[in-house]
C-alpha cells in the first residue's frame, strides 16, 4: 500500500469505529493533524481515540482553552501525555511562545490537531494528516476521511490500522 489511505465513515459509529483502530495501531508517539470543516468530526475522532486509549469521562472541545490535556496509556501498558489542541481561534504567535506549546511536540508525547492552518508556520511537520469531507454515503450525510503519512512512524501506524479496519 501506498503512504496514503481513503475510508468512508457513514455514520458518527464508524467515527468512532475508526478512531479505535487509530489508538490500537498507535505504536508510538505520534503528531497527528485534523484537517475539514466545522462540524466535519475532527473533535468526534479524537473523542473516540481517547476512550479507546482509556480516557474515562468527558472530552470538551478545547476552542476557547487551545489545548486539553489528556493522560492515557495505549494498549494499558505504556503511558503518556496527549495534548488536543484546537487552534480555530489562535492568532498570535507570540502566544505559541509564551504558553510553551512549542515543548509539547516531543518524542515523549502524542499532539492531536485540529486547525492546524492557524498555526503552520509554528507546526512540525505530523506523521499523520487526516482530512475529512462530508459526502453523501448511501443517502446520507456522511463522512470520506484521507489518511496521509509524512514519517516513517507514520507509515508504520498507516499499515497497523489498514490491518486494523
Ligand atoms: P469538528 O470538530 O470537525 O468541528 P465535531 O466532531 O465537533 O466536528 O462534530 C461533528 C458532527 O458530525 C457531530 O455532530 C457528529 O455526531 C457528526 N459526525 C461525526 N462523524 C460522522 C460521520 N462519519 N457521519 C456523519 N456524521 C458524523
Ligand atoms: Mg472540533
């Protein structure tokens, strides 16, 4: 397979479908990006990814806070931080600075994106992009996600959740 994949989701379910089979094929720490519009399912899939991470309670999107943090562990072994970041309403960039977001992307931590747009000239590149489109999937309003892989980590976890799903 190549280094990209497409799926269609037709229904919130396989969202959350799909979101566990991402935390499953998490091997390691990765940076991954959401990419689509509002209401498109990007704070839907990270939900998902961290319930089946372990993450017991709720989920807010972080639109006003820019960053939620989250301890989980994968596979109830290995733990770590994941930090969801929103950045629909960040447009500073002195900001980025002075919150000390730039010492979340490490090796040691998992950093979710949505918006990443507002921030790119302050970004890393992901190991992952996923992209999502709302399409209409067997007569209803669904969702067509593309999921790309910039890392050799990346790749990795690209083939674990195409064993996965
Ligand atoms: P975003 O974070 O991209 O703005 P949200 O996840 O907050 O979007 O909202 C997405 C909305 O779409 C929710 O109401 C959710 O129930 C719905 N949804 C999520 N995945 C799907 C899907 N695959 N098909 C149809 N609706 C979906
Ligand atoms: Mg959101």
């Amino acid at each position: 397979m190549g280094d990209n994949f497409t799926l269609d989701l037709p229904d919130e379910a396989a969202t959350l479908q799909f979101a566990a089979a991402l935390a499953g094929a998490m091997r390691a720490k990765l940076n991954i990006y959401l990419h689509g519009d509002l209401g498109a399912g990007k704070t839907t899939l990270v939900r998902g990814l961290l319930h089946a991470l372990g993450h017991v309670g709720k989920v807010k999107s972080p639109t006003y806070s820019l960053m939620e943090a989250y301890e989980v562990n994968a596979n109830n072994h290995f733990k770590f931080n994941l930090y969801h970041f929103d950045l629909y309403r960040f447009n500073d960039d002195e900001e980025w600075e002075s919150a000390g977001f730039r010492d979340y992307f490490n090796a040691e931590n998992v950093c979710v994106i949505e918006w990443p747009e507002k921030a790119q000239n302050l970004l890393p590149r992901p190991d992952l992009d996923i992209t999502f489109d709302i399409k209409m999937l067997g007569g209803s309003l669904g969702r067509r996600i593309t999921v790309t892989a910039h890392t050799i980590l990346g790749k990795q976890c690209l083939q674990a959740i195409s064993i996965e799903k």
